[in-house]
C-alpha cells in the first residue's frame, strides 16, 4: 500500500474539516427536526403509548386529543391529567340495565374539578330491553348541561357468558335508535356513536348519518376500516400513557382543528355537517 506524507499545513486543514463537520452535523440536526415538526409532530410529547402502531401514526397530527376511561384505570389524577394538554374525556357511566362503573362518580366529579370537559357513555347488553338500559342510564348519570354529549357504546358482547349472540340487524338497528332518542330527551343532546369494526360492518354501515360516530381503529386510519363514514372521534390505541393514569389508556383524536372543536361543543353536532344538521333542527346551537 503506498504511504502518504502530510504537508506542514496539515493541522489547520484538518481543524478546518473538523469546524465544517460540526457544521454540517448541526445542519442535518436541525434539518431533521424541522422535516419532523412539519409532518409528524406530537401536539402533546407527554402523552405516549407503549405499542405504538406506524398505521395510526397520523392520529397525533390532530390537536384536540383526548381519553376515555373507566374502573379499569383505578385512581386519577385529573389535574395532571389536565395538565398534560388533554381536551376531553369520557367516562364509563353504566352498561346495561343493572351496572354502574366502580369509578363513575369518582371520575365524573373529579374531571369536573380538574376542568376537563367530560362525558358519559352507555355500554349497551343486548340481552337487555333498550328501554330497561336507558332507564338506567337516566337514574344513574347527571343531566349536566356542561357536560358533553353522551356516548352510547355498541358493539357485540362477544366476550360475555351471558349474552354472546349477535341480534339480527334490523332489530339491533332498532334498540340502537331507541336508546339514542332516549339519550337526546334526558340531556338535550345529540349523542354520539361509539362502535368498532365488527359492529359498524354489521349493523351501522350505510345507517345513521345524523349521528355523530366515534370509531376505534388500533392499527389503521379509519377510511381503511369503515366504509363511506365521516368519524368525528377516532379512538387510535388502548396502550396510551397519559400523566395522571397509571397503566394504559385509550387515546382519542379528534377530526378536524381547534375551531372545529369550538363548533362541536357549541353546538353538539359535527362542524362538517352542521348546517343540513341545523336545518333539520338537530343542533343545539347553543
């Protein structure tokens, strides 16, 4: 191999070639960041998740974030909760016709201390009669008008001994709208629809357009999930880390931005289709 001798200016080339490497390494630094800040930042990097998946990605890019919640999570700290950016939460309230969360009240008061806005949600049994379910529903959750619109959860109760079945999908369809009027009547607003997958191709699809829905979709954005629905929640992971919640939690986007938000809770419908909604007298238009 055939060797090199190095000049007298040897130590000045190479302090310069150092001074441009730093150079050079701060540039790409900075580059980096700013290409992250431009196409994948965190609005809130408190907030994390510890089996993040790269397909819902995108759910971080929303600024209104929230979380829902229930026995399961075991003592909150609301204000740290609070503290760490979070816009919103719902909390389990009741399921069926004979069961209150553990935690209900408990979380119910303190979001409300802690000035998160909160809502409640119904976990429907279907081996249950929907009148039954929403007389429950009344005695046991607050009609507060500064709450957010209730949710009613339905999806299958597959995982249950006592009610595995799936009902056909006229008469689900119709408990569904029953308990949703329901809703409306004892709180003054429109509820929210909160599905997964499996129900929504069952039962949901094509049905139910005035509603607002809340989607869970772990592992994909929404429009590769849920044929022809405009979500207006979208529940991205249940492995979420949030300050003030020991364990997981679900994490929850928003669509749209943070005047959107604004309209939502002025009006209790979806901004996107709020003035057919209005027309048709379905907003609160507060």
């Amino acid at each position: 191999m055939e060797s090199t001798i190095l000049s007298a200016p040897w130590s000045s080339a190479v302090s310069r070639g150092l001074r441009w490497g730093k150079r050079a390494l701060a540039a790409a630094s900075l580059a980096a960041l700013a290409a992250c800040a431009g196409g994948g930042a965190d609005f809130y990097p408190t907030k994390g998740d510890v089996k993040p998946h790269p397909g819902v990605a995108k759910a971080k890019l929303h600024p209104i974030q929230g979380i829902d919640v229930s026995k399961w999570q075991g003592p909150i700290d609301w204000m740290s909760v609070k503290g760490a950016g979070t816009q919103f939460a719902y909390i389990k309230a009741t399921e069926g016709g004979d069961h209150v969360d553990d935690r209900f009240r408990e979380n119910w008061d303190g979001a409300g201390r802690a000035g998160v806005p909160r809502g409640a949600y119904h976990f429907v049994f279907w081996c249950r009669s929907a009148k039954d379910q929403m007389d429950w529903f009344k005695r046991n959750v607050p009609n507060d008008p500064t709450a957010l619109p209730p949710v009613l959860d339905v999806e299958w109760n597959g995982h249950s001994q006592l009610c595995p079945k799936k009902l056909p999908k006229a008469q689900a369809l119709a408990m569904t709208e029953y308990m949703l009027r329901e809703m409306e009547i004892y709180t003054g607003k429109r509820p929210i629809i909160y599905t997964d997958i499996t129900f929504h191709k069952d039962v949901l699809e094509g049905e139910l357009p005035d509603y607002p829905h809340w989607v869970r979709s772990t592992a994909a954005e929404p429009e590769q999930r849920y044929a022809n629905r405009d979500w207006m929640l979208w529940q991205f992971t249940s492995t979420g880390r949030v300050p003030g919640v020991r364990g997981d939690v679900d994490r929850n986007a928003f669509y749209g931005t943070k005047a959107e938000w604004a309209s939502f809770l002025a009006t209790d419908c979806d901004p996107r289709h709020h003035r057919r909604l209005s027309e048709a007298g379905l907003c609160t238009d507060k």
